[in-house]
C-alpha cells in the first residue's frame, strides 16, 4: 500500500494523475540480496521485461544454493553462463561482480545504513556496473523513494510522448530532469508508475 500523501503529491502532475487513476502498482520488498539484485539488474540490461524474466529465471536454477554466493558465479565459466541465455559481456560483468564483493566482503556491507551516494560510490567502479544499474539497486532493492533513472531508456521515451518537452538532445534532457523535480522526493514511485502505465500500453490497454 502506497501512502497517500504520496499519491496526493504525485497527483499535482496532470500526466501522472491519469496514470495513477489508472493503474494499480503493487511495491513489495526484495526477497534477495542486493548482490544478487545487483547480478539481476545486469541480466536485464537492454531486455524487454518479459525476455529479462525468462532469463533470469533459467540462470537462478542453474543453482542450488540460496542466498547466492560470490563463489557460486565465480565457480561457472563464461560458457556456462551464455546457456542460459547470457551474452559474452554480460557473463564477464557478472564475474567481475562477484570477484569484486568476494574481495572487497561486501556481501554483509551496511547498505541500508548509505545514502544515495554512497552507494553509487561503492558500486561504481566494478567493471560493467554503470549509474542505470546502481539505479535500479537503489529502486528495486534497498527501496529508495527519489531516484530518477534518466538513462532508463523506457522512462526517457515514455515521458517524451506524454509529456513533449521542448528541444532536442541536451536540452530535452534537461526538460525531463525539470519535469521530475517537481515529483520529488517522490521520484521513484513516480517511475514506477510510468512503468507500469508503459507495460500496460504494450498490451493493448489505453490510459
């Protein structure tokens, strides 16, 4: 249940107003790891929601153990990795993650005791984890209300169609990131709800 001060607040957007009257959007808490999260947001990377599902799906039965652990990946080469539907990169990307919690023993850091930035910090320099991918741990997992995801390419191509910023390149930008300060500190559930109203839209249902 989403408080409703919240609703109240993102109801001030006309273009959200409408979402929100029209979707119902369900947050539940993650019942993984952030590092497992972590290894889930790079699997999603350039996927529809549907295709990222089916893939992570057949990677976490590719083990046995749960919570998974640094090791678990560490011990699957790239090939076996690629079975399950993984790329080249992004089974490499996975390495590099594990490698660098098993060094670094961050499977037990104080996450939800950092703020924003210090995540971002900390999980920034491993080898294909970009700002997109913290952003989605920061959402998805440690359940952060005011992130806004501007590389989420569903997000940006969403918010040009409904709410046709002026300009091109950088001061398009520039107009969404405007767009978005008044949602705050709010802006994730506000993300959530365009995501939501966009999967919606590809099957079929008109908000």
């Amino acid at each position: 249940m989403i408080n409703p001060e919240i609703i109240q607040h993102l109801k001030k957007d006309s273009v959200l107003k409408n979402i929100i009257s029209s979707v119902q959007l369900q947050i539940d808490k993650p019942d993984i790891t952030l590092f497992e999260q972590l290894l889930r947001s790079i699997i999603s990377q350039q996927l529809s929601t549907k295709a990222a599902s089916t893939i992570y799906t057949r990677f976490r039965n590719g083990f046995d153990r749960f919570p998974l652990q640094p090791d678990d990946i560490l011990q699957k080469d790239a090939g076996i990795l690629r079975s399950y539907g993984l790329s080249y990169q992004k089974a490499s990307y996975l390495h590099h993650i594990a490698e660098h919690f098993k060094t670094n023993q961050l499977l037990e850091h104080p996450w939800d005791q950092l703020d924003d930035a210090s995540v971002i910090k900390t999980l920034l320099p491993i080898k294909g984890v970009g700002l997109w991918t913290v952003q989605m741990v920061l959402i998805f997992h440690l359940m952060r209300e005011d992130v806004f995801p501007i590389d989420d390419l569903a997000i940006r191509q969403r918010m040009i169609s409904w709410y046709q910023p002026e300009g091109e390149g950088k001061t398009q930008i520039s107009n969404l990131h405007l767009i978005a300060e008044n949602w705050r500190p709010y802006r994730s559930i506000a993300c959530r709800y365009i995501w939501a109203a966009g999967d919606l839209e590809k099957q079929g249902i008109k908000l």
